[in-house]
C-alpha cells in the first residue's frame, strides 16, 4: 500500500472520528452547532499537539506509526464505548470531561500521522499532504450522506478503527509472528463488530440503563 494511500486513510478515519464525537455530543448533550464547534477546534488543537511532538528525522518511525494505527483502532472504539456508558451517570459537565478526554487524544494520535507519513517520502511530501487533504474531504461527504445514516455513530467510529487496522498492516514487516497475527485479528474483529453494530449497540444500551 503506497504511502499516499496510507495518508488518505488515516485523514479519512480522522474525520470520521472528530465528526462521529461532534455527533455523539450533540445527541447526549443538545446544542449541536456548540458541540460541533468545541469538538472541532479541540480535535484540532489537540492535532497540532500530536504533530509538534514529532521531530523532523524521527527514529523509528515505522515502529510509531504502527503503534499509532493500533492505538486508535483499540483505544477510540473503546472511549467511545465508555463515553456513551458513563453519559447515563455522569453531570453535564462530566460528560464533557470525559468527551474532552477522548476527543484530545484521539486528536493527538491522528496530528502525529501526517508528519510521520510524509518523513517516509521526502521527495514526494506534496503528493502526501494532497493526499490527505483528499481523504479529509472524502470523509467529509461521506460521513453525513452515507456513514451516518447507514453505519450511525457506532458502525461510523468502528469503520474508522477498521481503517486504522488495516493501515497497521503496512508497517508490521520484521514483527513477531504472534504479532503478525494479532494485527490480523484487529481488522477482522472490528468488521465483524461493525457487521454486528445494531446488536451490539442494543446489548449496552440493555446493560447500561439497567445498570
């Protein structure tokens, strides 16, 4: 996979997660014009963060972006599970707390991806970051015509993640077999946990509110 694929991915997943937590915040919390616009600009800052902690010569960084892949294809599914559950315990300002939690390092891991892609390709960091640009405006159409509607907030995020698993895939030469596997696994489990959205999505319903 060519690393402007990579970059058009990760931008699309990216996107897709900054919208999919605007989203959940305007169903949990109303006001949908304010959530968009605090999740938006913390998703950013928060990217410009993970972007500044990158150095120009990274060592390594294959080794980071494979991490990076495997971080927000565990860690944001998972956040995005707790967020929703602790939303039926928490205050107002709590859920936002922990919203504002998720959102930041979900930023944080996505602002590290395009400087580490395009340290892979110095004679075609253009063609990288025009790739990018593209996948943002990819995700940005597809997210409120074609995610939202058919996948939700849930399969929306879960795609993401897939995304982000198969990426891992690239970078995962010269690792472990066992290793090997479980980046593997990862991409397999988030479909079919995406084939299984609504299921899903009802069985924590059930248990939360019964909680």
């Amino acid at each position: 996979m060519p690393v402007t694929v990579c970059a058009f991915l990760t931008a699309f997943s990216g996107i897709v997660y900054e919208f999919a937590l605007a989203q959940s915040l305007s169903v949990l919390l109303g006001n949908s014009m304010l959530q968009y616009a605090l999740t938006i600009g913390l998703f950013l800052a928060a990217m410009g963060a993970g972007a500044f902690a990158v150095s120009r010569d990274e060592p390594r960084g294959e080794r980071r972006l494979l991490r990076l892949q495997v971080l927000l294809a565990v860690l944001a599914p998972a956040g995005f599970i707790a967020l929703w559950a602790a939303a039926f315990e928490l205050p107002r300002a709590g859920v936002w707390v922990a919203a504002g939690t998720l959102v930041s390092g979900v930023g944080y891991l996505t602002g590290a991806e395009l400087p580490l892609l395009m340290n892979f390709r110095h004679h075609a960091r253009l063609r990288v970051l025009a790739a990018d640009y593209f996948g943002m405006l990819a995700a940005a159409i597809a997210f409120p015509l074609f995610l939202l509607p058919r996948l939700g907030i849930f399969g929306s995020f879960l795609l993401a993640s897939a995304l982000n698993a198969c990426v891992a895939q690239v970078f995962a030469g010269g690792l472990p077999r066992h290793l090997r596997i479980f980046l593997w696994i990862l991409p397999v489990a988030l479909i079919l946990m995406l084939i299984k959205e609504e299921s899903i999505r009802q069985w924590l319903s059930h248990h939360v509110t019964s909680a």
